[in-house]
C-alpha cells in the first residue's frame, strides 16, 4: 500500500539506473562494516590473483622451461652417446647417466612405444618437456608425467627399432618449491586483512554507534550514554547530533512552557465566559453563545494537543490488544461494524499514550465516515504497521497530501477531523513521525480509505 503513493524516480527527476548499477545495488551488503569489508578485501584479492597469475604465468613457467631443457640436452647426449659408443659401452653410459645427470635409463632392442597418456589441460611440465623434447631429439616419443609424484617417465625411439627408457626426477625438470610462494603468499594476505579487520571494526563502532544514537532519538527514546568517540570526523558529526539533539529539546520544553502559559490564560478567559453566561440565566438566546465556547474549548484543546505532540512522553510496552478491544467499545458504541486481526507479537515498546491517540485518531475518522471498518496490525522484526480499511467516501488522491497540513479542510463530505479544528490526520503523522515512522493514504479494498501508520518496532 505505500508503494501506491510513492513517488516514482522519474517523478522525483531521478536519473533511471543502468542494468549493471541494480544489479550492484541487488548484490551489494547494505551495511557499512560489510561495504568497508569489501573495500579492504576486494583490492587485496585482485592484487594477490595478479601476482598469482604472474608468477605463475612468467616466473613459475621460465624456471620450469629451463630446468625442462636441461633435463633434454642431458637426455639428447645420452642418445649421441648410444648412437656413437659400441653396444658393449652401454653398461658404462647407463652408470654414468644415473650418477652425473640423474638419469635412470634402459636399452630396449625391438618394440613400439605406448599409447600416449592422456595429459591434465593445465600441465605445464608435461607441455614445457614435450616441446624441448621434440625441439632437441626430433624423434618419437612417448611422455607421462601424471603416473608417479617423484619421478617423470619418457620413452624414445631410436634407429633400429631401439627405444630408450628414461625415468627423471620430477624435481630436475619442473619447479616444484611454488606452492611454498603461495602458502607465505596466502598466509601473509590473512595475516594483514585480520589486521585490517580489528582497525576497521574500530573505525566502524563510533559511526554504528552514532547511528544507533540518532535511530533512538528518531523514535522518540532516551539516550543518556552517547559520547562521541572514533576519528575526528566521527567525533565532529557526534558532537554536531549532540547540539542538534540539545537544541530541538530546548525547542521543544520552550514550546511547552510558553503553551503551559497560554493555555492557562485561554482556559481563565473561557472560564470567564462560562461563569457569564452561567450568571446570566438559561436563556435560548444564550445557547447559541454557549456553543461557541464549548467549540473554542474543544479547539483549544486540540491545537495544544498538535503543538505538544505528546513528545514528553516516555517509551513504554504496549499491548496490542487493549488497544484493540478500545477501539471494538467504540466501534459498538457508534453503531459501527469491526474486525481486527493482530500479527506478530502483541507488545510493542512505543509512547503509549500517543500511540493509541494515533489509532484513534484514525479510527474515529473510519467511524464517522463508514460503516464496515477492518483494522489490521503487523508486528514484524522491524516494523509496526497498523491498516485501516472502511467502506466510507475515501479521499481524492490529489488530496491525500494536503490533509495531513495544519488546518486543512476537504470540501467534499469528508473531513478527518471529527473536532472540526482540520488537525485529526496531522496530529496522527506527527506522533508517527515522532516514532520514526509515518502515516499513508491509499485506496482501500473496502472502497473506502485505507490509513496506513508504520512505526519501528
């Protein structure tokens, strides 16, 4: 119901966002803690993925081609070595091959190599040694990297249907210490992004701290404990909220002090008059006279209650269904028809006094005007919402705006001050207000009107 009379950005001349703005806005956290988070996380992942991908890319592959190629020239001397020495120097090629390159080869005479073995897509050993060996021998062979974690198997085919065996250390033709750059690399981000977390959870409590200040004070509550604290700027703003907060309870003890004087002096002046005319008899002539001044109190009473907005009042529980049942008395006493439904838990921590003078304000504005009303009330985690819905006139839309103005009277049939002063609805949204919620207009199922007050819970 309060998206129906809420503004639409282009009404407002906001500017429509992009695709890829609401899609941030969709998946971005919405608190301050987790946004800074991100702020300190984000740049420090894409750093550590750019190093990664660097030396990995460029360092990582450079050693790994040259150990590869070592491995190769050592592998292509031992084969000019069998295709230049007679066959009875194979056993000394083959002692001097383990003991000076590390080799472990075997001579095998007939044969075909295996079937290739199939590679990982992101072996680079495999692909590095594969190009030195086809660049070095320019012979057939056959490669597997994957089957032991030590050792690298090659088989190559010499002339005479001969075929060298060759097992490698693994170690000799890739660089296998990387993953110890990447563990000091990972540990040492941890290490600075849980230091960056205890300064940022610092710098983040003043302003939560602030914030919940002011939330408090938006609703109406006491908030005797808050000092500013945090950096400069935190500080500055705590202080200027301090001022502020200091300045509008002055305003508003000021406000009731000088209305405590007015009305003592209207209320003497009425009471004056009603002493006059009690003096001066029964008179038809008089009744008119008499009206008049049970209207000026009625009006009295009602511009001290805008202007004073109950703000004095503490904040107190309240139970939704006393409120509920008064409302049934007064349904039963105008002749009216009600149901109400209560959601959620039924205390609720409110000003209760000017909370309920909020409902019934609104209500006996249902009561007046309609003659079936429903009246709902939620209470959620965050909010209290309280609808009423009748089956009376309603109010035009272009209308639903300016009755919540000081003495604002609709000159259709209906008007929402039932004490003819045009400060029933403004009445009810400054008490709303007071809470930190509002008061909505909007077109009821029933109808008629549906009022809508949304307070925090």
């Amino acid at each position: 119901m309060i998206e129906a009379v809420r503004q639409t950005k282009t009404e407002r001349g906001e500017k429509p966002r992009s695709p890829f703005a609401r899609w941030l806005r969709r998946h971005l956290p919405m608190g301050l803690y987790a946004r800074s988070l991100l702020i300190v996380i984000i740049p420090m992942v894409l750093l550590q993925s750019i190093v990664a991908f660097v030396f990995m890319e460029r360092h990582w592959q450079l050693v790994t081609q040259r150990l590869s190629a070592a491995v190769t020239s050592d592998i292509a001397a031992v084969i000019d070595l069998i295709n230049t020495m007679p066959p009875t120097s194979y056993p000394d090629i083959e002692t001097i091959a383990r003991r000076q390159l590390g080799l472990v080869i075997s001579l095998e005479n007939g044969g075909e190599l295996p079937m290739p073995v199939r590679q990982p897509y992101f072996d680079i050993l495999n692909r590095i040694l594969s190009d030195e060996i086809r660049q070095e021998t320019q012979l057939p062979f056959w490669l597997d990297t994957i089957s032991s974690e030590d050792n690298v198997y090659v088989r190559i085919k010499l002339d005479g249907a001969r075929i060298l065996r060759v097992t490698v250390r693994r170690n000799s033709a890739y660089a296998s210490n990387t993953h110890i750059f990447i563990v000091w690399m990972v540990g040492a981000s941890l290490v600075l992004l849980l230091i960056a977390i205890l300064f940022l959870r610092g710098q983040i409590r003043p302003i939560l701290h602030l914030a919940r200040a002011a939330e408090s004070f938006g609703k109406g509550q006491k908030i005797d404990d808050f000092s500013p604290r945090g950096a400069e700027e935190v500080r500055r703003a705590g202080l200027a909220f301090i001022q502020m907060r200091e300045r509008i309870e002055r305003q508003m003890e000021q406000r009731t002090t000088m209305l405590s004087g007015v009305s003592h002096d209207l209320r003497t002046i009425l009471t004056r008059f009603k002493l006059q005319l009690a003096i001066a008899g029964d008179h038809p002539d008089l009744q008119p006279l008499n009206q008049d001044v049970e209207d000026m109190q009625s009006m009295l009473e009602g511009y001290l209650a805008f202007v004073r907005g109950e703000a004095e009042e503490d904040v107190g529980t309240l139970k939704l269904t006393d409120v509920m049942t008064r409302l049934s008395a007064e349904a039963e006493l105008h002749g009216k028809t009600l149901t109400t439904v209560i959601e959620g838990d039924d205390d609720v921590r409110v000003r209760p006094n000017a909370f309920t003078r909020l409902i019934l304000n609104l209500a006996s504005n249902a009561y007046r005007y309609a003659d079936t009303i429903h009246i709902e009330a939620r209470h959620g985690q965050r909010w209290l919402s309280v609808t009423i819905d009748d089956n009376g006139p309603g109010i035009p839309e272009r209308s639903r705006e300016d009755v919540f103005k000081p003495f604002f009277r609709l000159d259709e049939a209906r008007n929402l001050d039932s004490t003819g002063t045009g400060l029933g609805l403004s009445i009810a949204r400054d008490i709303a207000r007071s809470h930190g919620g509002n008061v909505i207009l909007s077109d009821s199922p029933l109808g008629g009107l549906r009022a809508v007050a949304r307070v925090p819970a």
